[in-house]
C-alpha cells in the first residue's frame, strides 16, 4: 500500500487549509491516491474548531497587530495558535484498508502514525483519547478529524516550542487575573519538542521522523509528490471563498 | 430572555451555550464550542431546527434531528444541553 507523500513547507493558515480541502476533493473523486501532507504556517495563525464562537475565543484586535491571521477550520475541536509546529494531514476514503469507521479507533489509528514518529525522536508517546497524544502526561500533539464526501480528513500538530505568554496574548481570556494561571496551565500540561529533547527540532527533521512514523505504523510506502496544479488550484479557491471569507471565519 | 452558560463535565468538551427562552420555547439558540459532530453542516441543520422547541421537548427534538441528520455527537451530551435550557427556563 501505498500514501502519496506532500511536503508543502510554510504557507500562509488560509491556504493550507484550503489545500488540505483541496486534497480532500481530489483523493473523493479518485484524482489522487491516499495522501500524507507535512506544512508550516507562516504568518502565524490561530485557528479555530468550526464549533467554536470567533469572538468568544480569539482577540482579533491583538492578532492583527500581532500580524497573525484567523482561519476557522472544517474540523471541530479547540483553538490552536499555528506558530512553531509541524502541521500534517491525512486524507484517506473510507473505504480504505487504512480506515476505521469507528471515530475513536479512527484516531488512535491514526495517531499510531504519530507515536511511532515520536518515538524516532527518542520519545514514549501516548495516545490519550478523544484527540490528543501526551509523553509523561503532557500535551504534545492535538488533533481534528472530520468525514465529508466519503473520505476521512485527520489534522494536527507537533509542537516544535510552546510560548504560552505569546499565545494567551491572542486568544480571549476569561479575565486579566485569570490570564496568569492559563499561562501557568498550559506551562504545565503542554510540552514543544525543544523543551522535551533539550534542543531544536526543524521543520524538516520532524517532517523526516514523522513520515518515517507514518509509513512504520501504518504499514505503508510514502511516495514523495508535489500536489497536483488542479489542486492548487483549488487550493487558492478554498482559500479566497471560504478561508479567508470573513463570513466563514465569523460563522459562529 | 437570553441566557448565557458555559458549561464543561469531565467527559464532555467546553460548549458556551447562548438561548433565548420566552413563554417555555426556545426562541434562539447557538451551541459552540471545541466539541466535535459529523457531518458539522448536519449539525448546523440540528442547531437551526430547535429553534420554536418547547423547553418541556427540547431534549427529544434534540436526539430527534440529530438521527433525522445522520449526526454523531462527540464531546456534547444533548441531556447536558437539556438540562442549561431547562435551569436557564426555571430562572427565567
């Protein structure tokens, strides 16, 4: 078995999430195989569950001035400020050997992927259900599926560093006072790969352990690919009509 | 009369709920938060829906529409929501 394999690099939130639909369109209609994607984000981007209230949770005053732009994604789940990471999708059909109708076997499946590229890393992972992987109980990887048009679409993150002051600088808080024990919160439930290997992981040898994961856990061959011109084509459609469409990001 | 909750249990994800309840209906609704439901556009139906509910009916028309939608539910328990709408009623 084999996933095509895309290493898109760092692109700005709208974007990427156009192109993860984009490539969610074309693996529906047979145009592409099964696909592994790695990406960065560049600005930086919070994005938000497609449940959750715009205002409710994001400053968008302070994100501006900050330069870091706001998507809403197709997925559900929580708030997640895109800075130092390593974003991967997975976009299977569900009829595929690969995927399990179960949502929560769905994840851990998946997530096996991830684990196993921790482990590379040097790393005792976990899968912790519904959507998060932990090493020694904190935080290291959230992540969101959805099923729309007979595929399953899985995103999520590998934070390469935490920065918990800058984060709670563009997202809502309850209050000024309440501010400092969030930061406190996520000091101590989540962890970046610096903080945990005690130096700097690049996008690139992330991207290299978790491909490498990805291809162990699942039993499969990675075959490297650039996305398809129609796909980025529909890539920057996704972006222009949907992502970067304030009717879209103020949903909810 | 619009109420506002937050509400999170231990096996449930954060839902800030929003409702206007007047005369035992629920005249607005607005459900959000970090849970999860397939199809998500299904959801939007099921939300939209419950709007003119009695509050007496709200948790049946809920688990109704969800199964007229096909939507799976994650992290959001209707009987929670049920029960917001019925102590924000109580309080009205």
């Amino acid at each position: 078995m084999t996933l095509r394999l895309l290493r898109t690099g760092v692109a700005r939130g709208a974007f990427n999430m156009g192109l993860d639909e984009a490539v969610l369109g074309s693996v529906s209609e047979g145009r592409q195989p099964p696909t592994l994607r790695f990406y960065g984000w560049n600005p930086p981007t919070v994005s938000l569950g497609y449940f959750q209230g715009l205002d409710d949770e994001v400053d968008r005053e302070a994100c501006r001035a900050a330069g870091v732009d706001v998507v809403r994604r197709i997925t559900g789940g929580g708030a997640v400020f895109h800075d130092d990471e390593l974003t991967y999708s997975v976009v299977i059909p569900e009829r595929h050997p690969l995927a399990r109708a179960d949502i929560m076997e769905s994840y851990r499946f998946l997530c096996s992927g991830l684990v196993d590229g921790f482990a590379r890393l040097g790393l005792r992972a976990a899968f912790a259900p519904l959507n998060d992987i932990l090493v020694d109980g904190r935080k290291v990887s959230g992540n969101a599926q959805t099923r729309r048009k007979g595929c399953i679409l899985q995103h999520g993150t590998v934070l390469l560093g935490v920065d918990p002051e800058r984060m709670f600088s563009l997202l809502k808080v309850p209050s000024e006072k309440l501010k400092g024990k969030l930061i406190q919160d996520i000091k101590d439930r989540v962890r970046g790969l610096d903080q945990l290997l005690g130096r700097r992981v690049g996008l690139d040898e992330a991207a290299d352990a978790f491909a490498d994961g990805f291809a162990a856990a699942l039993g499969v061959e990675l075959s490297l690919a650039e996305p398809a011109a129609d796909e980025l084509a529909e890539a920057e459609r996704h972006a222009e009509e949907r992502y970067a469409n304030e009717a879209w990001t103020a949903k909810r | 009369m619009t109420v506002e909750r937050v509400f999170k249990s231990p096996g449930t994800k954060l839902l800030r709920l929003t409702a206007d309840i007047d005369a035992g209906a629920v005249r607005g609704l607005s459900m959000r938060g970090d849970f999860f439901a397939h199809p998500e556009e299904g959801f939007d139906r099921v939300e939209a829906s419950l709007v003119g509910v009695t509050v007496a009916g709200f948790e049946s028309a809920f688990r109704a529409a969800l199964e007229r939608e096909g939507v799976s539910l994650y992290g959001l328990d209707p009987a929670d929501v049920a029960n917001l709408i019925e102590e924000a009623a109580r309080d009205a």
